[in-house]
C-alpha cells in the first residue's frame, strides 16, 4: 500500500477523525461531496472507492449505467476548518464501478491527460497556471422567479446605495460606484474577511500572492495565487472557491463568483496566466521577442485567438458570462493581444521581466467555468497554435498596445470581435472543436453534450422568460 495511504488512515485513528468527506466535481464544474465515517476509512477506499449514482450528476451517465466510484487522491488530503467535527477532506477521481477505468468525463482526468498530452508532443514538460480569482461579498440577496414573477435584490454595507440609511453613523465610509479599486479601511470593510480566506487558503498548500478590494464598489473582492500545475490549480481553484463561501457564511454574509452580478458595476472575472516549461527553462520567453516573448509564445497566442470563439463555450459558459464582456469595464471584447492591454483578449504583464516570470493572461474567462476544463481547452488550443505555427500578427489579432474603444471606427471595425452571447460561442464550438480531440483528452461525445445541456437547460431556460426590464419598457405598448 502507498506510503502516503498508510499516513493517512494513521493519523485518521491517532487524531480522532470523527468523518472522511470524499469531494468530487461534475462535467460543468459543480462540486459534490460524499461522507464516510473515520472506521470505514480503509485501504479498499482507495482501491474500489465509494460507490454513488453517476446519473444524479450533471453531464455523467445515464440512468440505465448510473452505478459509479469515487476514489479519493491522497495528496489532495486537508483538515476541513468549517466542519463542527474533525473531518478530512479529499479530491477523488470518478471512475467506473466495474472496472475502475477512469470515466472519460470526469474533469479531473480531462485536466490529468491534457498534462500528458502536452509532453508527449516534445513542446514542453509542464504547463504553469495562475487564474486571478475575482468575487463580491454581499449582507444578503433574494431571489425569485415563476410564472407571475421574476426579482432579485442585493444589499451590501459598502454600497453607496446605503449613504441615505437612518441608521446613524450609515452617512460615510461608502465607496462610489467603480470606485473600490484598492481601497483602504474603513472603505474596505472586507478586509478581515479576505485576511481569514487567505489564512486557510494558505493552510491547505495554495501559495497566495495578494488580496484585495476590486473595482466594484459593493464588496468586489481579489484573490491572487501563485502559478501551479494544471491538475494541481485544477483542485485549488475548487478549494479556494468552497474557503471563499464557507468563510463569508461564517461572517453572516454571502460570496459569488458570479460574472456580473449588479447592473453598470464592474463584473467579476477569472483571468488565466499561464507558461509553459522544458527541461526546466521557459519557452515563451526571447529578450528580442515583441514583449520579450518567443515565437512559440506567440503561436501559442495565435493559437488562443485563433480559436477564441469556440474556447469561451467553455470558458465563459453561462448566459450571465456575456453581459460582463461588455465595453467600459477592462472586460474584453475584441480578439487581440497587446503588452499590459487590459483591454485586449490575451495581456502580456508588463512587469514579468524575467525569463521565468514571462508569461500570457487570458482575460475573458469567468468563475462559472469548469476550471479543469477551461485550462485544458486552453492547453489544446495553445499547442494546436504551436503546431501549425499560427502568428497572431498576419491572423489580423493585433498587437494592439493601446486601448481600443479610442481607435478610430474604421480601425475598430477591422478588428474580429469576440462572441457577445452564450449561443454564439456555443455555435462557434460546433463548428470549431477538433482541437479538443487532440490526445483524446476531450472524450468523443463532449461537444455535443455540452452544447445540448448548455442550450436547453440554460440558454433557452432564460431566453424563455420574460425579464423585469421588459415589463418597464413595455407593459404600456
């Protein structure tokens, strides 16, 4: 038995581990969790796993094969802090219930064979990854919707919409609208809050760069991590995500990751820096490069461009992902790269100088993406960029060192414009998708089960109802 098992099952025993909680995630980035308690925590746990109904799980199996196992990975154990008792937790991998086979949908061996893949085209060893994890912290919302009725409502003590309340000493200590870029206490009244999210991020091994107060106002928030490897920023993401909730809950307030929660605020994205590495020296790095990056960087860029229509089906995949790609809020909107551009699609930091700082930001995803998944589609469309030597410079996609809402219209028009709408990128993801067959890291049914699922129970689902907005601009018609 593995080493790390032994350890594992003895400090369960020697520590009083009350529960073990098995956590796994479906084909659209949801996550589950199955518990067991400490004298069921044995070695067959991690030979056959534990067994659960993969067709109660979006994207998995149907009804008729529901019979699935989870097999939990032994380096992704961590103490859960926010458990009332001792409970360790795992990331597992989804496999069939028969013959242990990994399930070809479960994103973790997605992300898992993209890592292989990659080597085994010789272009590098590693791929390195930093997604910048964007999030509002708000007092409470509610929400509704049926057939007579359909609402949502915010509040947060940072809002400015809060400056006439009665309560005494409301009147200050509000940041304005876009205004809370950096902001200090008693602006920033989520600080402590942020600070107790990073003291666990960073007990669970997730090296954390920063955080701070965003742009929005009312409670947008900032958390930056170190880069890692795929699999590795895979699980992280999904831990810092659950710290994140857990901790605002445990404050008596809520967080979202959702892209565009207030109207005419700034909207929360998940930017994606990434590099790649062989032989331990980096690639995308040439001092006489444009931006000091190497011709691989650059058809690793084309290659993103390239195919950026059909990746944000799955990094930008929710109808509320395309209100935030919108001008006027450093969200992009136009396939193009530029050095320290925030308005551009993909940002070459300014500030990574050195050959292994050197790197790319992809800057239209969102947190509503399966992150094993994004980073993988990525991957693939990045190497296929390298592949067939894609420039970015004759493709038409820049670079554009300036911002381009103040070019003039006829050089505006001449640039290729980014998807606006959940069903466009999902149309341009049908028609664009055999760079996701490479090394059969996608399984051969993914494209059409995502683009199904995302249609009928989503992007039809909202496209259906009537909105609150209609009834202003029309009930009187």
């Amino acid at each position: 038995m593995d080493e790390r098992i032994q350890e594992l099952i003895a400090f369960a025993k020697a520590e009083d581990v009350v529960a073990i909680d098995l956590k796994y995630t479906d084909l659209f980035g949801g996550w589950h969790h199955i518990t067991v308690p400490q004298n069921q925590f044995v070695e067959e746990v991690f030979e056959r796993g534990v067994a659960f109904d993969g067709s109660s799980i979006p994207g998995f199996t149907r009804l008729e094969r529901g019979d699935m196992v989870v097999v939990p990975d032994p380096a992704t154990a961590n103490l859960d802090p926010f458990c009332e008792h001792k409970t360790l937790s795992m990331i597992c991998d989804v496999r069939d219930a028969q013959t242990l086979e990994q399930f070809a949908a479960d994103p973790r061996r997605i992300a898992r064979r993209a890592e292989e893949y990659l080597k085994e085209t010789g272009i590098a060893d590693l791929s390195f990854w930093g997604p910048e994890f964007e999030f509002y912290i708000f007092d409470s919302i509610d929400y509704g919707t049926d057939i007579n009725y359909s609402f949502y409502q915010i509040d947060s003590v940072e809002a400015d919409w809060n400056s006439r309340s009665s309560v005494p000493g409301n009147l200050g200590g509000k940041i304005p609208r876009r205004g809370g870029y950096h902001a200090i206490p008693p602006l920033d009244q989520m600080h402590n809050i942020r600070a107790e999210m990073v003291r666990i991020i960073e007990s669970f091994g997730i090296k954390v760069r920063y955080h701070h107060h965003e742009v929005g106002g009312p409670g947008q928030s900032e958390i930056e991590i170190q880069l890692g490897t795929l699999l590795k920023i895979g699980d992280a993401s999904q831990n810092i995500k659950y710290i994140v909730k857990m901790v605002a809950q445990k404050n008596h307030k809520t967080a979202t990751f959702i892209p565009k929660p207030l109207f005419d605020e700034a909207g929360s994205g998940m930017h994606f820096h990434q590099r790649l590495v062989k032989e331990e020296r980096p690639i995308f790095y040439d001092e006489s490069g444009y931006a000091g990056l190497s011709e691989t960087a650059l058809h690793y860029i084309g290659g993103l461009l390239y195919h950026g229509p059909a990746l944000l089906a799955i990094t930008n995949p929710s109808t509320i992902s395309y209100k935030r790609l919108i001008p006027g809020f450093e969200a992009p909107v136009n396939l193009i790269f530029g050095l320290a551009n925030r308005s551009a699609t993909i940002r070459i930091p300014r500030y990574a100088l050195m050959p292994d700082e050197k790197r790319i930001e992809f800057r239209p995803p969102d947190a509503t993406c399966n992150v094993y998944l994004a980073m993988a589609a990525q991957l693939l469309a990045g190497i296929d960029g390298i592949k067939r030597k894609i420039d970015p410079v004759k493709e038409g996609f820049g670079p554009v060192d300036v911002n381009v809402f103040t070019l003039p219209p006829e050089e505006r028009a001449e640039i290729k414009a980014l998807p606006s709408s959940l069903k466009e990128s999902l149309e341009a993801l049908k028609n664009d998708h055999d760079f996701l067959s490479q090394g059969k890291v996608f399984p051969s049914n993914f494209v059409s089960t995502w683009v199904s699922y995302k249609m009928e129970k989503e992007y039809n689902a909202v496209r259906n109802r009537p909105h609150p907005f209609e009834m202003r601009l029309y009930y009187d018609v």
